[in-house]
C-alpha cells in the first residue's frame, strides 16, 4: 500500500520534471519529446502542456512546419482529453484557440473554432472569456469574408459576443474596449472609443 501511494504520487513530479524540460528545450522536436513522455506519465502535466502548446502556436516567431507538427499534436491531445469529458468548457476553449490561431493556413478551422465556441457558450453562458473568444474569431472571420454583407453579419455578431462579454465582466477594461472597437468598426467612428481611451 504505500509501495502504490509513492507510485501515485511520485508520478506528478516526474511529469513536471518533463514539463520543465519541455519548456526549456531549444528545439521543437526536443520540446515535443519531453511533452510526450509528461502527458503519458501523468494527467496533472496536460494543462501545463496545452498552455505551452497554445502559446508557442500563437507565436509569430516558431517556423511554419513546427507551427503545423505542434498544432496537430495539441489537437490530438485536446481531442482525446474532450473524448473522456466533451463538456469540459476549458479544453473547448483551447480547442477554439487553437483553431483560431491556425486558420492562417486553413481558413475552414474559423467555423470550426465559431461552432466550438458556440458549444461552449451554450455550456457555460457566464463565463466572459468565452464570448471574448467568440468576439474575437468572429472578427477575424470578418475580415476573411468575400462579401459586404457577410462581413456585416460577421461583425454584428462580434459586437454581440462582446457585449455579451461585457454584460458578465463590466469592471474588465478589456470588456469595453473591445465592445467599443468593433461598435466603431460597425459604426465607421471610433468617438466612443476614443472617449473611453481618454477617461
């Protein structure tokens, strides 16, 4: 009994150790070799893991194909782990980031993450982080679209995600300003904005 209590609880360090090293490596193909052997060595690692993983995905300054290889392990990993709880909120919403932030390279992923944030918002419709995800794909969806009245729908439905947003975090800055920039994309005056800028 407690040979299996030291088992269980040495398996969390030994995952961080991994973690650690991952996050120090200084190749791609490093980093993901020491997340590999972390999240197989414990579950307490996969948030740490996803965080790192959604981080250097929406970074500008990782090359094109480990961008893609580190993309795609995420996306296994954050589908695996919403197989076992499809109601969890915050894999959702990395799932939706990580869409987002790759739709550069295949623009289908934007409705993917918008279908995925709707789930999310329909889960959880307190939760603010949601709709500024929701707020914020929608608006990168927005500048993608091929007609004017698509866009326009688009960015409605961006200044509603927002004040969406807003309503559930009114003492966010955050929550106004980008309530604020995308009415003054709809409107084509960005007064408010400046207003609220100034204050």
């Amino acid at each position: 009994s407690l040979g299996i209590t030291f088992v269980l609880n040495v398996r969390p360090v030994v995952a961080n150790v991994y973690v650690r090293k991952g996050e120090l490596s200084t190749t791609a193909a490093e980093q993901a070799a020491y997340y590999r052997i972390a999240w197989d060595v414990s579950k307490a690692s996969h948030d740490a893991i996803i965080r790192d993983f959604l981080r250097t995905v929406g970074s500008l300054a990782v090359s094109e194909p480990t961008l893609l290889s580190h993309a795609e392990q995420l996306r296994v990993w954050l589908t695996d782990e919403l197989r076992r709880n499809p109601l969890d909120v915050k894999k959702l919403m990395m799932l939706a980031r990580l869409y987002r932030n790759t739709a550069v390279f295949d623009q289908a992923r934007l409705q993917l993450a918008i279908s995925i944030t709707e789930i999310a918002a329909r889960l959880s419709p307190r939760d603010p982080q949601t709709y500024e995800v929701q707020g914020l794909i929608y608006a990168d969806a927005a500048q993608l679209a091929t007609s004017p009245e698509e866009r326009m729908r688009l960015l409605l439905r961006s200044r509603d995600a927002f004040a969406q947003m807003q309503g559930l975090a009114p003492d966010i800055p955050e929550s106004r300003l980008l309530y604020l920039a995308a009415d003054g994309i709809l409107k084509g005056s960005f007064s408010d904005l400046n207003q609220f800028l100034d204050e």
